[in-house]
C-alpha cells in the first residue's frame, strides 16, 4: 500500500499516457482501437424518437434531481432486477454518468477526520482513477488495495491491518470489476458489508458493468446489504445506461442508497452538479424500462467472449472474464506489450500499469495489458490473432 498525499503523487491519466507511448512510432498495420471502452453497438432506435418528442423541454431548465418519469423508471428498474424497493423522491439520483456521482458522493459524505485523524479510503489496484482523484479532492488518504489473480481479482478489505480500518470512512468497490470482469459474490458482499457495519465505512460500488455478464446475473452490493438488514446509510451503488444500453454519449445514469446520503448528495449538486436535459432524462427512463435490447447487447459480448476464448484460450494464464467487456492479459511487460503490438500489428490496447499504483508490496498491473472487446466482431477477431501471433 502507498499514500499518496497531492494531487501531483498521481500519475497523468491513462489514455494521455497511451498517447506519449506510441504516437511517436507508426502503425504496422491498419490501426485497430482496443484500448478504450466505449460501447459500439447498436443503442435503441426509440431513443431518437423520445429526444424528438420531448425537444420542446430543451427550452427549460432540468430538474435537478430527475424528473418523475426517470425516477420511477429506475425504481421500477431496481425491482425488476434486484427485487429491492427504492423511494424514488429519496433513494436515487439521476446523473450525468456515473462518474459525476463517484466523484462527488466522495465530497459530499467524506467526513474531514475520522477517530480524529485525516480518514482512508479503500479502493482496488488497479483503479478506476476517479476514485483517487476524488479521494484527494476529498481531503482523504487513499489506500490502494492489490486485487490480483490470487485474491480472485477483488481486492480483500478484510486482512487489512484494524488501524487502517478505524480510520477508513469510504470504500470503492467495483463489480463486475474493471479490468478483470470478476464479480464479487453474494459471500464477498457479505464480508464486506459486515465489515463495514463493523467499523462504520460506507460502501461505494461502482455497478457500471452489471448487465453485461455471461448467465448468472451479479447480486448487487445494495441486494445483499437489504437482505442483511444493514444500516440502509451504508452503501450506495452506482449504475449507468453507458455500458448497460450503450449510450455512453447519453451520459445518464444513477445513485441509490439511504436518504441521509442521497439528500447529502443532492445538496452538493444544486450547487455544483449538471442535470441531464429533460428531453434527456426521457429517454432514459424508456431506455431503463426496455430490456429487448439489453438481452440482445449481452448476447453479442458472448459471442466476443467465445472468440476470445477460442483464440487466446491455450495461451499460458489466460483468464478468460466472468463479466464485462475487457480482457486482462498477462504479458512480461504491459508497455513493452502494448508498443510491440501497435509497431507490429497497429492494434491498440492499454498497458496494465497505467490503471494503477505500485506499492511497497507489489506491483499489480505491469505484467498486464487491457484489451476492450468492443469493436465489431470481425475487427475483434482481426485483433486478437494478432495479439496471439504477436505476444505469445
């Protein structure tokens, strides 16, 4: 673990990283983008439609914190999927994507000390970077806890020392995680809940991934905290029509927990937050009551995850996803992979090292590269031959 304490501490994001390593060299082949998760398929036809219908409401100012027609849609929506009832006028809200909501739920909750002292913040290495930009913003100490092939690619909160606990006030969690596609079972919700009634932690989790798995549906962190009785303070869990509906340009998508944390978080927002316009926000809830297209998006990532096991499946430590839409593959070097692959193939991925922290006990991510499964499949097969022919 490492503790960092400026802003300056962190390494510059990802993709202008991804940028200084390989634009300076050309191609070898015809440029191929698998670094980036951005949804490719198909969104709903409809969702042009309902723009259209409600263009009129471009003309006002949004509500805030979500119109009806929204809300019960998302309520409506955890019902369906979590069979948990959610007030939709206290318990949720809509966001300009869930990273608006990871960064400020941070700020709105994050107490300034904890047992007196500057408190944690727990998240998994590697990491989504807004959980530490946020954490820092915050006046908190990250702490970044490896999640490896060992511990089942979640990091385990759990063996971490009690006086770090004591003074922990937020944990991140994300499942299904990026960028292994674990998913954290109904008994690792329930260690980490416990855990956190325990030393009074609130728990985020960053549920962006939910929809896209293979069969079993993932329980979600607020499913099992209401079958525990929790505190209903306790956590609140993030989700998004990005990867869900592949709308990633909607940027739509919603908090759910506690009233006490979700009024804390509509108090920061009216002063510094950007609802989502209202054609907008009706779009979503359509897109939230629809699942047609959901069941149709899930069945195109198995069909990736197929080929991605036929063609990589006899490679040493391949892992193939339980969730998700990236690959986490094992290399020697994560840099070294990643400008080999591009000045050989001209495929793109990520070095594993740029969504993450070295600490004093180990380095997570080097030996990795992240590949997204999102391009069309045709390229993604194109892709992963090439990386195959390439790296192994």
């Amino acid at each position: 673990m490492q503790f960092p304490e400026r802003f300056s501490d962190l390494p510059e994001y990802a993709f202008p990283r991804l940028r200084a390593l390989l634009d300076p060299y050309p191609a070898g082949g015809d440029v191929l983008h698998m670094s980036l998760g951005e949804p490719k398929h198909a969104f709903p036809d409809f969702v042009t439609q309902v723009i259209a219908q409600h263009s009129a409401g471009f003309g006002s100012y949004p509500p805030n914190n979500g119109c009806p027609e929204l809300l019960n849609s998302i309520s409506n929506w955890f019902m369906r999927r979590y069979a948990v009832t959610l007030n939709p006028d206290t318990q949720i809200l809509p966001l300009n994507g869930t990273r608006e909501g990871l960064f400020n739920a941070c700020l709105a909750v994050c107490p300034e000390t904890k047992n007196g002292r500057k408190p944690n913040i727990l998240m998994p290495n590697p990491f989504y970077q807004v959980y530490a930009v946020a954490t820092l913003t915050a006046g908190a100490t990250p702490v970044f806890v490896s999640a490896t092939l060992e511990n089942g690619f979640l990091p385990d909160y759990t063996l971490l020392d009690e006086a770090i606990l004591q003074d922990t006030a937020i944990i991140y969690i994300c499942s299904p995680s990026n960028p292994q596609g674990a998913i954290a079972s109904k008994a690792y919700w329930t260690d980490l809940i416990n855990l956190a009634e325990k030393h009074d932690i609130r728990i985020f989790a960053d549920e962006c991934y939910s929809e896209i798995y293979r069969t079993t549906p993932p329980a979600g962190a607020l499913e099992i905290a209401t079958q525990l009785g929790a505190d209903p303070e306790r956590v609140v869990v993030f989700h998004s029509l990005s990867k869900r509906s592949n709308l990633p340009g909607l940027r739509s998508g919603f908090a759910a927990g506690g009233p006490k944390t979700i009024n804390e978080m509509k108090k920061l927002r009216a002063y510094s937050g950007a609802p989502l316009p209202l054609p907008l926000q009706m779009a979503a809830a359509r897109v939230w009551d629809d699942e047609e297209h959901v069941i149709a998006n899930r069945a195109a990532y198995a069909r990736k995850y197929k080929l991605a096991d036929d063609i990589l499946g006899s490679v040493p430590n391949y892992q193939s996803p339980e969730a998700g839409f990236f690959l986490w593959l094992r290399v020697e070097d994560g840099e070294a992979a990643t400008l080999k692959l591009w000045q050989t193939t001209g495929v793109r991925v990520l070095p594993g090292s740029y969504l993450a922290r070295p600490t004093k006990k180990d380095d997570p991510a080097k030996g990795y590269i992240r590949v997204a499964l999102v391009a069309p499949e045709q390229e993604i097969a194109r892709g992963l031959n090439d990386i195959r022919a390439t790296l192994y």
